[in-house]
C-alpha cells in the first residue's frame, strides 16, 4: 500500500511536467543492470585539474529534484534556478572551465543500489537525466570527494594554503572558519542565507564583486557553500576567470575535526 501511494505521488508531480522523464524512470526502474557508463577522474587527474585552474561544481540529488520542478529542505523551486542549472549541465564539456562532479552511483546496477535502502530512488532520477542531458564524452568528478575527510585534509585544505580566499557561506559557517588554523594569505567572507539563497543572488554577486576588487589580479579562490545557489555563483565566477569551489558540506572540515563521510 504504502508503495502503491509513492507512485501515485511520483506520477502526480512528474507526469504534467516532463513524462518522457517518468517513461525513462518506469522504464529505467526495472531493470536490475540498469546504469551509465560515465568516466570519473582519478583522484591523481583530479587534483592536477584543481592545481591547474580548474573550478569544481557538484550536481547531485538535490539539484535533480529541482530540475523537475520540486522544492528541497533549504531552496524553493525557481525556472531560473532550474535553467541555470540545466545551462552548468548541458554547456559542460572537457573545455569547461570547471569540472562537473556528479555522484559514482550513476554508473552502479540498480541491483547494487537495492542492497541500500533508498539508493534506488534517491539516484535513478540522475542515472536517468545523465543518459538524456549530460556530456558522454566529458570526464566528471566523484560529487563526494569534499565529504571525505581524508582526502579534504590531504591535498584541499593544503591546497588553500597561502591563498587568498573568499569564503561565500552563512554567518555562521563564516563564523566558524575564522578559528581555522589554516595560513591563509588573507581570507574575506561573504554572508549568504541559510535557506533559499537564490533569491538573494544578485545582492550575493554585488558584495562578492565588492570583496574581489581587493585583488590587482585573479589570484584568489572562491570557496562556496550557500545550497544549489553555490552551482550557479561557481559557474559565473569560473567564467570571469576565478577558480571555484562548490564545497558544501565538506567546508566543515576546514575548522570541525568531525567526520561528515557519512551523510554520503
């Protein structure tokens, strides 16, 4: 019973909308091999690309769900958000000056999802939208690598290391990183909403502009976390030339000795 309402309820809010995507989805659902075949960076290819100029943007459930129109915890639907994010998805290429990071568990079975429960119908809308909508033969980034915290604090936190960075998060995340033990060549903070951030972008882009006339030159990174809002400013700045990071949750690292791996 309890299945047969999730249906109803899936149908209800995608079938107006996009039902080429529910076809896909109903199609996609039952078949236990079902999955994509995306090329991942090493971890070696992926920090060389970052040691470059590469700028990192990460796609994941939460920005599926607001492609299709639904709302999630902390950011309400908009059609601009949802074309701005469909714009990171669908210009991505190997000349991008940014590297799209998706989830590995697009290229996994829906069998070897099954053995969790909820993968299956946390990842099969993206397993589904990369076989429509994404570059095949673009090289993509593992979404997580900033959850880990190993990985975090062996080359990222070392990476931001005599930098001039401009933190773009909530007071309080912002907060927090000023106790951070990092040596960074200086550090400026820019205050976004905890929640629905997007509806502020413009005043974001004003006072993150403001901040950037600090430097003679494009010698600073943006490290962002403000929700799906992040992907966007991420894109914009990486193509005026700033290398950015959509960090997320993994900001934490910088100044929480907690182990955040499993929100994965």
């Amino acid at each position: 019973m309890a299945f047969i309402k999730k249906v109803i309820k899936f149908f209800k809010h995608h079938f107006l909308k996009d039902p080429f995507f529910v076809l896909l989805y109903a199609l996609g659902y039952f078949q236990k091999n079902y999955k994509n075949k995306a090329r991942f960076y090493t971890e070696q290819e992926f920090f060389a690309a970052i040691t470059e100029g590469k700028s990192i943007i990460r796609i994941g459930d939460g920005e599926i769900g607001l492609l299709h129109g639904r709302d999630i915890h902390y950011q309400v639907h908009s059609p601009e958000l949802e074309q701005g994010l469909k714009d990171i998805i669908k210009n991505y290429s190997p000349t991008s000056p940014y590297i799209l990071s998706i989830p590995v568990f697009v290229n996994f079975t829906n069998q070897e999802l099954s053995t969790t429960n909820g993968k299956i119908s946390c990842w099969l809308p993206l397993k589904v939208e990369f076989r429509r909508m994404f570059n095949k033969t673009a090289s993509y980034a593992d979404a997580h690598y900033f959850y880990y915290r190993e990985l975090m604090l062996k080359f990222f936190a070392q990476f931001l290391q005599n930098k001039h960075v401009v933190f773009i998060s909530n007071e309080e995340t912002n907060t927090q990183i000023k106790s951070t033990s990092i040596p960074f060549a200086s550090a400026h903070y820019v205050h976004t909403p905890k929640e629905n951030s997007f509806a502020k972008l413009h005043d974001i882009i004003v006072s993150v502009d403001e901040t950037l006339k600090t430097y003679a030159d494009k010698n600073v990174v943006l490290a962002i976390s403000t929700g799906p809002t992040s992907k966007i400013l991420a894109k914009h700045y990486a193509d005026l030339g700033y290398q950015s990071f959509d960090i997320g949750f993994g900001l934490r690292y910088l100044y929480d000795q907690k182990d955040y791996s499993d929100v994965i």
